[in-house]
C-alpha cells in the first residue's frame, strides 16, 4: 500500500482554529480520479486538493 502525505489547513481563517477546513495532498502522483474522489469523500470536507508534481521542461 503507497503512503501519501497530507496536510489540514484552516483557510478564510480571522482566528485560530477557524476558517474552513482544507486537505492537501503534497505529490498525489499515482492516484486515479476514481481514489481522489474516494479519499475526498473520506475526508468529508468541503473541499480537498491534489497537487502532482510538475513537468521538469
């Protein structure tokens, strides 16, 4: 099973703690759209985001 890291973010947040929470995956590289969506659904967020890494060129 692959390891991919995340982190909760807090935006539009005027306090500590407040503001809505975000997921980000950092390298979603390998993931298909149909585990994206699982994973989003997982999180039960109202938004997650998937960054892939970018082209070398």
């Amino acid at each position: 099973m692959s390891v991919y890291r995340y982190r909760i973010v807090n935006v539009f947040a005027e306090q500590r703690f407040g503001g809505n929470p975000l997921a980000v995956f950092t390298d979603a590289g390998g993931l298909s759209e149909q585990d994206m969506q699982l994973i989003a659904r997982q999180f039960n967020l109202s938004e997650t985001v998937f960054l892939f890494p970018g082209d070398a060129e």
